[in-house]
C-alpha cells in the first residue's frame, strides 16, 4: 500500500502517481484461456472475442488509491 504523499512502483519497476489515500482493495482473480478465437474488428474498432475460461486459486490483492488529478491511478498488487 503506498502512504499518503508517496510515489507508488508497479511489479514492472514504473513509478505511478503521486497517492492520497487508499480508496479500496479488490482480489484479482487469476484466470486460464482454455480457448480463445478473436474476430475482426467491428465499426467501433473493438474485436469480438469468443473464451472459454477455468479459474484457479492463484489472486493478488491489489489496493486503488487515488492519485492527483489527471495522475495514473496507484495499485500494488500481493501474492
């Protein structure tokens, strides 16, 4: 979790936004594409996609906190 004031680091090593206070936590649940056909694109430039998913146990906890105005939002996610 970045404290209020600092600067938050993704797992690539980025540093984000400039964080004022946590806004929320949310587990991010890991997925697996058993299949997975992407169409082409429509008018609005958006692929159609068609997925057959299975979940697995693995998330990470990610925690949002709000950055300064027009910032890039801070997360830090946690196995």
């Amino acid at each position: 979790m970045t404290a209020a004031g600092e600067t938050g680091t993704t797992a690539a090593g980025e540093t984000g936004a400039t964080a004022a206070e946590e806004i929320g936590t949310a587990e991010a649940h890991a997925k697996v594409n058993l299949r997975l056909r992407v169409f082409a694109r429509d008018e609005t430039g958006f692929h159609g996609v068609e997925t057959l998913l299975a979940r697995t146990s693995l998330s990470d906890t990610v925690h949002l906190s709000a950055g300064s105005k027009g910032g890039r939002p801070v997360g830090h996610g946690t196995r």
